[in-house]
C-alpha cells in the first residue's frame, strides 16, 4: 500500500467526511486518478447500515464510513462510479459542490443531466443551480431543469413572500426559467398545481406580485396562460393556469384583445378547461359579438361535450347568434345536430327541440346529418326524430325509419310454448338452481322480472379443464418461473406452481447448481431488500422470494427474536437479509395472508435441509382450486405421519366440490387425526370429532361452507364466525359531519380474546377473514395493498367468498370518493368475474357500492362485473334492486355515478336493460325525501330504459314514491313523465329478454 493509500485509510477509518474533502483538495488529476480504485475497495468494506433499538425507539444508523467512503468515491471516480453511489452514500449537496468545483471533471454536465433525470429530481435543482451560476455546467435544456424550480427554489417553504424574494435574489430566473414553466406539465408531488394548494406557498402570489411591480410583463403572463391551456395538461394541473389567469382580473378590453385564444381553447380536450373558456366566450359575445360563422364553428366540440350543463349553455349561445345572423340558421342546425350523439337523453331532447323549433325548411345537407344520428337516439328522441324525416320524405310517409342494425341484432319474440318445453327438456336441478322455472313462470303471467340463481357454489362444478395448472417438472424450467414471477407479482398462480415446485424439486442439486441459480439469487435479494418481506403476511410473491432465498442459500428468513412489546401489546420483531434489518410487525399477521405465510415458511424450512415434499395445498386450478381425486392421491401418497397442520388446513379449505363422493372412496383408511379430517371434509359420515380444533373447524367449513356443523360446535364452541358456526352478517351505515360509510356485523361475534399464539395468529383462517383491525399501523386492508395480496386472499376459501366479500364492501365504502390512492381495491372484484361465484349478499353489496366509486377504474370493471353477471344470472332484479333500495339512503351513494354505470350495463342488451329498469323500480321505492340530492339521475335513466323496452313503471311502491316526490324540479318533471307512462302486459321486448335470459343461463345443461 502505498503512502497516500494508507492516508486515504486513515481518512476512511475516522469517518471525517471534513477531513475527507480536506484530504482531496487541490489534488492533482493523476494522483485523483491513482486513488480511483482504493477509493471503491474502502467503501465495500464500510459498515452496512442497520437499525438500533432502545427501549421502545428504533433508529435507522448509517455508519460514518459509508458517507466518507462515498466522498472518496465522488473525489476519484468516473461517472459510472459515481452513478452507484445510493442515498446512504452519496454526498450532499454542499459536498458535491466543492468536489466539482475543486475538481473540474470532464463528466460535471452528465452528472447533471442524471440529477434530473433522477425520479425526485426537484430535490437537486438547487445544486443544478448552483453548479450554472458557478460557470461549471451549461445551462441543460431539460424539462425538469424547469419543474425543478417549482419545488427546489427553497426546497420546501415557509412563506408566501419566499418564493418572490428567492426568484428576485436570483434575478437571471427572470428572464428565462420563470417563462418556461408554462410549457411543462409537472406530475406527482411537482407540479405548480400540488405545490401551490399543498405547501403552503403560492408561486401565483409571487409571479403576480413581479408583474404588479413591473419586475415581469403582465401580457405575456396573459399570453403564456393560453400557452399552457391549449397544451391540454392534465384536469387537475390544468386548473392553475386557468385560476391564474383570473386572478391576473383582465379588462374587458383586454379580454376582447384576447377573444380569438378564448374561442381556440373551445377545442381543447381538457374538459374543465372548455367550460372555463365557454364562460368567457360569453361574456366577450356580449360586450363584442364574435363573427357568427367563427363562433358557430368553434362552437361545434362544445356541442360534442359530455357535459350536459355546457352543451345546453351552448345551444341557447347559438340561439343569440342566429338571432342577429338569420343567413347562419342552416350552419347552426347542422351545428347542433352534434349534440344528438349525447349519452344522455335530456340532451338529446334539448337538442332535436332547438333543431325543430329553429328550421322552416330543412336543407337535404341537414336531413342526411340527422339520418346518421338515428342510431345514436335514445328511445324517448327516435320517434319524434322518425317522424321528422317520414314527413320531409314521401316515401317513407307511412314507414317509420327503419334501424337495420337493430333489427339485425333483436332477438326472436319469445312464446310461452317455447320456453315452457324447457321443463321437460333439462334436468329439474338446473331449472331450478339457474331460477329458469321462476323465468318461465313469470312469461307466463306478465311479470318482468328477471331473478338471480339459486345456487350457492356447492352444487355446480368448478373445475374447468382450461384452468387446470401442469407441475413444474425440472430445474430451468423452476428457475424461468421463479424468475418471472418475481417481475410480474400479479401472477398469483404461478407462483403457487414456484413455491410447489420449490418443495418438489430442492433436493436436486446438480454440479452447476449455484451458477444456474446465481441471477436468480441476487435478483430476490434485491426484492426483497426493497419491498417483499417473506413469511410477513404481505402475499405469494413475497413469500416466495423467501422459499427461493431458502433454496438458494439455505438460510431461512422471518422474523427473529422476541416480539417487541408496545402499550401491553406485541408489536414487532426483525427481519435480516444480506446485513439489512427490517421491523416485522405483528399486525400483519392478523389477517387471512398470515396462513400463507405460516404454511410457506414450514414449506422453506424443509427447503433448507433439503428435504423434498409435495405440499397438499397446491392447487390444481387457477383460483386455489384443488381437485378432490387429486388431493386424495397425495393425501395416500404421503409417508409424513405428522405434515405441516397449516398445509393440511389449507389443502381442505381449497378443495373443490366436483367429485368428492368419489374421491372419498379412494382415500386409504387411516386413524389419523388430520387424515380423518380430511374423510369428513369430503363429506363421510360416522367420523369421530377428536381432538384439535383447527383441524376440525377447517373441515366443517371445507365439508358445508354455508351451514353449521353440530358435532364440531359441541367439540369446540365459540371459536367465532365461520368456525363450527356458519357466519351471517348485519350492515348498515354510519356516518358524521365528514363522511358516510358501511359497516359490517358477523354473527356470532369474533371472539375477544381469541386463542391465537403469537407464532401463529391465522389459527382458524376462515375466522380471520372476520377479525377487525387492530393496529393503526397494518399495512393495507385485509386482503394487504398488493395486487398478489389481493389476488392470493381470494384463494385461501374459494369455494365460500362471502365473508372475503363483505370485507371488500368496507373497503370499497371507505375510499368511494378516491380520497385516498388504493389501487389495490380494483382486484376485490376479480373473483366475481367467475360464473361459478355466486353474487349472495355481500357480494351483491360489494359490487352495488363499487358501481358508485369515483376511480374510474373501479368503475369500469364494476360495470364490466355486472354486465357478465346479468348474462350468466347471477345479478338480476332481485338482488340488485334490494341491495341499492337498502343503499339509496343515507348519504354514501351519489346517484349520479350509479346512473352512469348502469346506463353503461343496460346498453349491452335488452336483457341487461330490462334487469336494471326492473331494479331501479326496486330501488325507488322509499321515502323520497330521504335520497341524495342527485336521484334525479336514477329517475332520467328510468325514464330512457322505460320507454326503451316499451313498457312501463309496473311496481306499486315505485309509483307510490313517485307521486310523493314534491316539488317542481327535475326529479318532480321526471316522476310525472314516468306515471304517464300507460301500463299494460309485458311488451315484446320484455318478454323477449326474459327468452334471453333463460338461453345465456347455465354454463352446461344437463339433460333428463
């Protein structure tokens, strides 16, 4: 080692990073150059940080070296080097600055350009700064150079007056930067929208305080403004320019000056934003007319609009104009022919009544517009519309329009003959389970309604030959999953098939072994040193990176060491991988995931002894599905006399209920207490109930989900919910001055003080699915916050989700206005997708609630959900309509979102239409005066589907709750409309829906 080594050593070794910078000061390139590799070797020998405990106080310590040997690195290294520096190690701000300037490297404007690329790149913006300022970088021509500004001028204020006192201590900003961030958007947490109305500053204060003192010109803020808006940014990011711009109060002839940006921003896409500039369009036409043909023609995307309120605001602007321009009433008309192509019906209406009231003799230009809108109509629109054109064409003066395709896909009317053959067709089970024999009733005796199926899960197959998952069978083919699973975390069966296969295959262990596996091993350390904590209650995918790390490295993860005691209760232990400690709270272990954890980390501690075995709990079909005949192979197969208790208790929960008859007369006789479980949960009789009751409770629930089990109550009493006793469930809302929400009740009640060890507190996983928070701190709801957590809760019970279900409805009650991020929620819904999940009551009451969420995506797959479920019978007028007639009240649902769903769903089909027309008669059924404000909305949507179907409000306590709305609104206009509505027999179309329904019902029809 050489003498300026051990000096840099020395250095090294006191962890002076003051020192360190002293030692590199002034240094020459060669000698900087001669220390490049010492520098790196130092810091991989620094102290890997840690996390210290005292008392009840944990602290995140980073050794001194680490930093020091990062200033080391950063004084000697190339880029490449510097790039690997991590938060731990890398110097700050003040640091890296000296280096730069001291140095000079040839590298200083890359380094800058990765500053911002850097994904908090706000948070180097003022060391970008400084380096310019300095004449050590060029200024980089870098859209988040100028977004950084808006968050990394201060890095985080504390006054309005700061960011106008930074901007003018800095007063080359001026000139250029302030200027460029009307050409960015933002996004995340920097944006001038977010930092503005979250930290406390107002960059708005600041940049109309320089144009008020003249330090900036104020028409060119008013012309950036229009800049910006035409950009079409983002709703939310959007807003702020338009804000500023009002608060830069034009004149009005300056808004005159401007009028031609105005009308252009009419184009825009950003919706908020055309109705922002709408409002001035008409406050400028009034001052200073627009040319007639100019505003017509920018008025035309307005009139395309999906918001009702601008589109109606628009026809009454297009009125004033023709009033003054009469030679324009052709060019508005065929104008306003775009506001036909409206969802909603109302516009529609508003539309054709312009339209008919503003044209003497239509020109053959407008009469072939309008013809193309004729499919687009609503049904309360198309027969005016009809008529309209029957009347300006001779010869169809006797035929209505006809609408090719809706004639090309309208179903065959239905006769009572021919579904009443149905009976003596098909089996009487499958009438009855798919409610075909209540369908055929009804057509019989004029009754719209459409009723969900009967069944419950347990009767019908599960198993699809489609579904069924193939074993891994060798080593690459292992290593390919594990590897992909890791990268794609949602594929929860597959990495069911790794962890199977893990077990399988881990005493295989050829020469090359660790050469094969070795990406695989430094790709899960990585995982798992970011975000996936094995054995943690977190999902499948965590807890398969640590059965691979097991496999791999034959060391076992999880928590070590005593719990943490807090306030009374556990709180958490740790976690060690690669030197990196990790909290492991208890909390987590409080929820159904924990029973994968415990029965993966059993599967690892055989994996690290290089024990082979065949869990019993794999599943042999997507959705944690086990075939029966199956399990009763491995069950006979299995030489364990004692087999991990978690993996027994999942294997029954999971199976499926095809073919169990039979596989309970292949199944070896055996006087063992698990194996006997087993015989019972396959539905023998005359079994003994022995001792332990995690077995047996798991059996009662695997053997008959929806009903309770006697003989196992008597053995074991109170265990709660879902244990010997089947669950029932009490909802209803709560609310206060903030916000409504649902609450869910099972019965009997979770025990108070279960009997759950710390080392395993899923004892009873079916009783878990019940048990409420109990920390603050738990990570996620109770099926976690991931897309695997999510997706491997759903197959822990697959065969009886209700309770999964229930939870799912609180959780989708609790964020339904988005205030809070969780996209994880999306996957709740997933399992509904199956045609063998029934939709009971809580599923019903899930789905009903997230037909009303504000996220889009919940919606959208909400809706996807209901439209598959009307098809295959699972959702029909019964359990949609009793589940929004108890939801309607109370204040959590907005109507107007319920409305927009399910118009959505009613537009598949006449079947779905009749179903949700039907519902909503349900639905409307209370006291008027107690639904949201907005349920003007559900009786618009009525009103369309009503005469869509050409029928009419059949139901007494509808029609009751109609003629008591008071009032003269829209509600009151909308109830008069409906009670008009003659009623009769079922039409055409009613009945041929109800023939639908009974042809899409039943995946298989067994015949007699």
């Amino acid at each position: 080692m050489t003498t300026i080594e051990q000096a840099l050593n020395a250095v090294f070794q006191s962890g002076d990073k003051s020192a360190m910078l002293k030692f590199f000061q002034g240094m020459e390139k060669a000698d900087r150059a001669s220390l490049r590799a010492k520098s790196r070797a130092l810091l991989k020998t620094a102290p890997t940080a840690y996390v210290q405990t005292n008392g009840n106080e944990s602290h995140f310590v980073i050794p001194p070296e680490l930093p020091a040997g990062g200033l080391a690195v950063f004084s000697t290294g190339t880029l490449s080097d510097v790039s690997k520096l991590n938060w731990k190690s890398l110097p700050n701000d003040d640091e890296q600055f000296q280096v730069i300037a001291d140095r000079q490297p040839d590298w200083t404007q890359r380094w800058v350009v990765k500053l911002l690329d850097d994904r908090r790149y706000w948070r180097n913006w003022k060391l970008v700064r400084r380096l310019i300022r300095a004449g050590l970088c060029e200024k980089p021509d870098h859209p988040h150079y100028y977004l950084g500004m808006i968050s990394g001028l201060d890095g985080g204020f504390r006054s309005e007056s700061t960011v106008e006192s930074k901007l003018l201590e800095d007063s080359d900003l001026l000139d250029d930067e302030i200027w460029r961030l009307f050409e960015y958007e933002g996004g995340g947490d920097n944006s001038l929208a977010n930092v503005d109305r979250f930290s406390g500053t107002s960059w708005k204060a600041a940049l109309l305080s320089l144009a008020n003192r003249g330090r900036i010109s104020r028409e060119r803020l008013i012309s950036c403004t229009f800049d910006a808006l035409q950009r079409d940014f983002n709703h939310y990011r959007a807003k702020w320019f338009s804000s500023f711009h009002d608060e830069l109060q034009l004149t009005q002839d300056e808004r005159v000056q401007f009028a031609p940006r105005y009308l252009r921003l009419l184009a825009c896409s950003t919706q908020p934003i055309v109705a922002w500039a709408f409002k001035h369009v008409q406050k400028i036409d009034k001052a200073s007319p627009y040319a007639a043909a100019d505003l017509i023609a920018a008025l035309i995307p307005v009139l395309q609009s999906r918001q009702k309120g601008i589109v109606k605001n628009a026809l009454k602007l297009v009125s004033s104009v023709i009033t003054r321009n009469p030679e324009q009433t052709t060019a508005a008309c065929l104008a306003a022919v775009e506001a036909l192509a409206h969802e909603a019906a109302d516009v529609q209406e508003a539309a054709w009544k312009w339209i008919e009231t503003n044209v003497d003799e239509p020109q053959p230009e407008l009469r072939t517009k309008v013809k193309g809108y004729v499919d687009l109509l609503a049904s309360s629109v198309q027969p005016s519309v009809q008529q309209w054109l029957a009347g300006e064409e001779a010869d169809h003066a006797s035929t209505p329009l006809a609408n090719p395709a809706a004639e090309e896909s309208a179903p065959a009317v239905a006769t009572i003959a021919s579904v009443t053959g149905i009976r003596e067709q098909y089996d009487p089970q499958w009438l009855r389970l798919y409610s075909i024999d209540s369908l055929i009733e009804n057509i019989a005796s004029g009754n719209p309604n459409v009723p969900a199926t009967r069944f419950d899960g347990t009767e019908i197959a599960r198993l699809r030959p489609e579904d069924q998952l193939e074993p891994v069978t060798d080593l690459d083919e292992l290593i390919d999953l594990c590897s992909s699973v890791l990268e794609d975390r949602g594929q929860v069966d597959e990495a069911e098939m790794a962890i199977d296969g893990i077990a399988r295959l881990c005493d295989q262990r050829p020469a090359d072994f660790a050469q094969r596996v070795a990406p695989l091993a430094k790709r899960t350390v990585q995982l798992i040193k970011r975000d996936l904590f094995p054995f943690w209650g977190r999902g499948t995918v965590s807890d398969l990176a640590g059965c691979i790390y097991a496999w791999v490295e034959g060391q076992l993860l999880g928590p070590q060491g005593e719990y943490e005691i807090r306030d009374g209760q556990p709180y958490c232990r740790v976690v060690k991988v690669d030197g990196l400690q990790g909290p492991f709270r208890y909390c987590n272990r409080n929820k159904p995931l924990a029973v994968l954890s415990d029965r993966c980390q059993q599967i690892a501690m055989r994996v690290t002894t290089g024990t082979a075995s065949t869990p019993l709990s794999t599943p042999t079909h997507r959705g944690g599905w086990i075939d029966p005949m199956v399990l009763v192979d491995r069950v006979n197969a299995c030489s364990d006399d004692s087999p991990d208790e978690t993996d027994v208790v999942m294997a029954m929960l999971r199976l499926a209920p095809d073919r169990r008859a039979e596989a309970l007369t292949q199944l070896k006789p055996n006087k063992q207490i698990w194996r006997q479980a087993i015989r019972y949960a396959l539905g023998a009789q005359g079994v003994t109930i022995e001792t332990n009751e995690r077995l047996w409770v798991a059996a009662a629930r695997a053997r008959s989900p929806w009903k309770s089990d006697a003989a196992v109550a008597a053995a074991f009493p109170e265990q709660g919910p879902d244990a010997a006793t089947a669950a029932t469930y009490r909802w209803g809302h709560q609310s206060n001055e903030y916000r409504a929400w649902l609450s869910v009740a099972s019965e009997p009640a979770c025990p108070k003080s279960p009997s759950r060890s710390l080392s395993n507190l899923s004892e009873h996983p079916t009783v878990s699915f019940h048990l409420p928070h109990i920390i603050a701190w738990e990570v996620g709801h109770f099926a976690g916050n991931t897309t695997d957590s999510v997706r491997a809760a759903a197959t822990l019970w697959p065969i009886a989700r209700e309770s999964f279900f229930a939870r799912a409805a609180e959780a989708f009650a609790a964020n339904l206005d988005w205030h809070e991020a969780r996209w994880y929620n999306n996957y709740l819904l997933e399992p509904m997708l199956d045609p063998g999940t029934p939709l009971l009551e809580m599923a019903t009451l899930c789905l009903t609630i997230a037909l009303a969420a504000k996220e889009p995506g919940e919606q959208r797959l909400a809706t996807d959900v209901a439209t598959v479920a009307i098809e295959d019978g699972r959702l029909g007028t019964d359990n949609l309509g009793t589940a929004m007639r108890a939801l309607l009240p109370g204040g959590m649902i907005k109507a107007a979102r319920w409305a927009k769903s399910l118009a959505e769903v009613a537009s598949v089909s006449d079947l779905h239409a009749l179903v949700v027309q039907t519902a909503l008669q349900t639905c409307l059924q209370g006291d008027p005066t107690n639904y949201p404000r907005d349920f003007a909305k559900l009786l618009a949507l009525l009103r369309q589907l009503t005469l869509q179907l050409e029928t009419s409000v059949g139901e007494t306590g509808c029609r009751s709750a109609l003629s008591a709305i008071s009032g003269t609104g829209q509600a009151r206009k909308l109830a008069n409309q409906l009670l008009a509505i003659e009623s009769g027999a079922a039409s055409d179309k009613v009945v041929a829906a109800q023939h639908q329904a009974i042809n899409c019902r039943g995946v298989t029809r067994p015949r007699r």
